[in-house]
C-alpha cells in the first residue's frame, strides 16, 4: 500500500488506498477480487523490465519458450 499511495501521489492523487481497495473489493457489480488461478506478481520494486521478466521466468519453468509465445 505505501508503494501504491507513492506512486498515485506523484501522479498528484492523494486518496486512501485502503479506502479504495475496500471499495473496489465490495461493490456490487464486477468487485475487484484476485481470480482463484491468478499468477499474482508484486510489482511494487520491479522496473517494466523486471516484470517482463518475471513473467518470463514463469512460462519458461512451465517448458514454454520465447518462441512459443
């Protein structure tokens, strides 16, 4: 959350993202929940590089290659 609020605050937004979240979690129509077969990464200190990456790094230990993509 403190990675999140930095990053929204320096896009010059100053909301609660704990207010936010509960929100999007509890509406009623289409809540923001995490699908239960979800690869979840957390890209609070990756670069878009280091996300890629990762990503990556997941297929290939699932035998898939760059090329299959």
């Amino acid at each position: 959350p403190d990675v999140r609020a930095m990053r929204r605050a320096r896009q010059g937004l100053q909301d609660s993202i704990t207010t936010r979240d509960k929100i999007d979690s509890t509406r009623r129509t289409s809540p923001l929940i995490i699908a239960e077969d979800a690869h979840v990464i957390d890209s609070s200190n990756l670069t878009v590089e280091g996300v890629v990456g990762e990503i990556f790094g997941r297929l290939k230990q699932k035998g898939m290659a760059l090329g299959d993509l």
